[in-house]
C-alpha cells in the first residue's frame, strides 16, 4: 500500500466531485474556521490586556464599591452599596502607614470638548485624578506638565489632555497654556499625556483629565461621586500585608460591624487577569463548540463522498484484490483518503481563522496571538473526523468479494 497514492486518489475525487466536495470541505472549513477564529482572538484579548494590567505592577490593588468585571450575578447587592466618596479616601489616605500610596480616581463620559471655533465629537472620556494619577493610566506626559499637590488643594481648574483632542481642536497649534470647555466650564491645558492608540477599537487618547476636586464640583452626579481607589504597596512581598490593613481602615471608615461582609471589593491586578481570563476562555469554548458542530456536520459529507467513491471505485478494488491486495490495504487506503479530505479543509479553515483574526485584531488595535494550541487541536479533531467518518466506507470497501466486484457494471 502507497501513502502518497492514497493521498493524489483523494485528490482525484475532490476533482470528480467538485460541487458535493466543495460544501462538505466548506463545512469543515467553517468548523475549523469558529476553533480558530475565536482562539487566536481570545488570546489576543487576553494578552493584550494582561500586559496592560502587568505593566500597573504586581504590588497595585483597586478598591471599588463594584466588581470592575460583574455580570450581573449580583447587581442588586451591588447596587445597595454605599458609594466611596472622596471624604472616604481622604479618610483612608489619613489612616493607611504601609501604602507607598494611595490615589482615587472619577470617570465620566460622553463629553465634548471646545477651543475657539474647534470642537471634539460628544465621546471624550473625562477623567478626574490627583497628583498620583499617572501610575493608575500607566503612561506619561509627552508635553507640559501633570498636577502637583498644590494643584488639587487650591482646586486649579487646569486640564491634561489626549493626542486626539489636540489634534481636533489645536490643529498646528501648542496646546500648553490654552483654554479648553467643558461643560461651560474653562480649563487651562497644561499637559498633553503619551498617545498610547486604541485598545479594543477604544482609543486611549481620545480623554481629558482633571484634578479630582474640580471633577467632583462641576461633573459628578450622584454615582458618579462613587471613586475606584487604587493602593500600591512598596513591594509584592508585603501586597497581602498592605490589603490586609486597607481592608481594616475600610470597614472602619465604612462602619461594619465584625459579622458583616465588605460592602467594597478588594482587586488585584492578578484576580483581575484570573476573572477576565474565565470570561474569555468560556467565549473559547463556545467557538470550539460551534466548530466542532459544524465539523460533525461535515462528517457526513465526508461520509457520502467516501460511499460514493467506494461504490465507483468497485471493479478497482476488485482487480486490486484479485492480484493480492489485503483487507486491511484497502481499509487503510480509503480512511487515508478521508483524512487527507478533512486536512485539506482544516488548512482552508485555520487560513481563514487567522487572516480574520488579524483583520479584526488590527480594528481593535489588539496583536495577534496565534494559538498553536488550538491549531494542533484543529489538526487533531480533522484527523478523528477522517477516522471517524471514514471507516465505515473503508470497512465496505474492504468486504467487497472480488468475484462480485469484478462483475460490478
């Protein structure tokens, strides 16, 4: 039995066949296509934002009233918390000794940000800090300067923006000492923050940050008063004693009694990472899911074009098992056939997977990670699907009589 032969004969019937051939390997292709397409870009993702996360520094926690990834499970407790104002972190700042320190940020979005004659599209992200600000957004300012103390003290109404509102409202223009609007209210620019580009099709550039104090004053509804905190501890190694403190100044501040659960949580960036990654690997499984579906769908088709090249094939395997072509020759033969068919539309599959992935990374502005685990799953699950489905054929072609075989019109 010749490997090579079994391999051009698979060939040869994806050229007689060519319209049922074409679906069933279409098929496979979209199974492998769903495996791929949804691996390589949950990886991706993940990559993507774990640098993110690592690059804030392993010592770094967050104290929020809501999980940052909550879906929904318990929305209504969440909900009844009280929120973390700015008197609470002025309160924990006052109480903490071990942090290297601590810091509270506001968000607010959909905001539009005017110049003159200039004005941004209603999407600019409004963020309000204190002098620490920057070790939270992981970046630096590329002009100017960024808040100092004083700043947030005497509540200066200056303002640090993004490379995208320099570009749509200082056109040619250097943007330090400048007034900006928003809301009504003026800012003077005096710090422009690194572009850092998109990530998730989100820009990090398209934002404004403002001293906390003045964030509070002139933007803050009532939950928009409730502030994430964040607390680096000097090193990794005393993380867990600095938590361990935080979490006893909160349930002061926030007057719980000792039998009552925190009414805030506790995240760091490796929980983070562990709760996003459950996430993603459960949109993982589902696109293996759906391709394996697709994959034993296709199957079948695999199925049908073996039975129908066993039966054309009849006076061949007759003459071939007249000069002394075993049993287990022809077998072999014909499941190697079908392997060969469901790896040429894997190939197909896993091509398309990772060419749409990039494509749909580069939107996101996300680098593509190729997952080699689920590439050699892909090739894997084919090579049973060939097995699988083409054994049954094989195992007929096999039993032919070579008398009835040769008699075969």
């Amino acid at each position: 039995m010749n490997i090579g032969e079994s391999i051009i004969q698979a060939f040869d019937s994806v050229r007689t066949n060519k319209l049922r051939t074409f679906l069933t390997l279409l098929s496979i292709s979209i199974g492998v296509f769903a495996i791929i397409g949804a691996g390589s870009l949950v990886d991706s993702i993940n990559k993507t934002l774990f640098s993110e996360l690592e690059s804030l520094g392993r010592n770094s926690f967050f104290i929020r009233r809501i999980p940052a990834l909550e879906f929904g499970h318990d929305w209504r407790k969440y909900m009844k918390r009280k929120p973390i104002n700015y008197s609470v972190v002025k309160e924990l700042k006052r109480q903490l000794v071990s942090p290297e320190f601590v810091t509270a940020y506001g968000f607010s979005s959909a905001h539009t940000v005017k110049a003159g004659e200039y004005e941004t599209d209603p999407d600019v992200q409004l963020f309000g800090g204190d002098e620490y600000f920057l070790n939270v957004m992981n970046t630096n300012i590329s002009k100017g300067r960024f808040f100092s103390r004083e700043d947030i003290d005497l509540n200066k109404d200056f303002a640090i923006i993004g490379n995208d509102i320099v570009v749509k409202v200082f056109p040619n223009i250097n943007p330090i000492g400048k007034k900006i609007k928003i809301k009504n209210h003026n800012f003077t620019v005096i710090g422009v923050l690194q572009p850092k580009g998109a990530i998730l099709g989100q820009s990090q550039d398209n934002r404004v940050i403002v001293p906390i104090s003045q964030f509070l004053r002139y933007f803050a509804s009532f939950w928009e008063q409730d502030l994430t905190v964040a607390v680096k501890s000097p090193d990794y190694e005393s993380l867990n004693d600095v938590i361990d403190e935080t979490v006893s100044v909160m349930r002061s501040i926030r007057n719980l009694k000792p039998w009552q659960e925190n009414d805030f949580e506790i995240e760091t960036n490796e929980s983070l990472s562990e709760q996003f990654a459950s996430f993603t690997d459960f949109l993982s499984y589902f696109g293996a899911f759906s391709g394996i579906i697709a994959l034993i769908a296709a199957g079948v088709g695999i199925m049908n074009i073996m039975l129908v090249s066993v039966k054309e094939r009849t006076r061949e395997i007759g003459i071939r098992k007249a000069v002394g072509a075993k049993r287990r020759w022809i077998l072999t033969q014909f499941i190697i056939e079908a392997i060969t068919l469901c790896q040429v539309g894997g190939l197909i599959g896993i091509a398309l997977g990772i060419v749409a992935s990039a494509f749909l990374g580069s939107m996101l502005g996300i680098r593509l990670v190729l997952p080699i685990e689920w590439v050699i799953f892909s090739i894997a699950i084919c090579t049973l699907l060939g097995l699988i489905f083409g054994a049954y054929p094989a195992w007929k072609a096999a039993r032919l009589d070579p008398i009835d075989a040769l008699r075969y019109e």
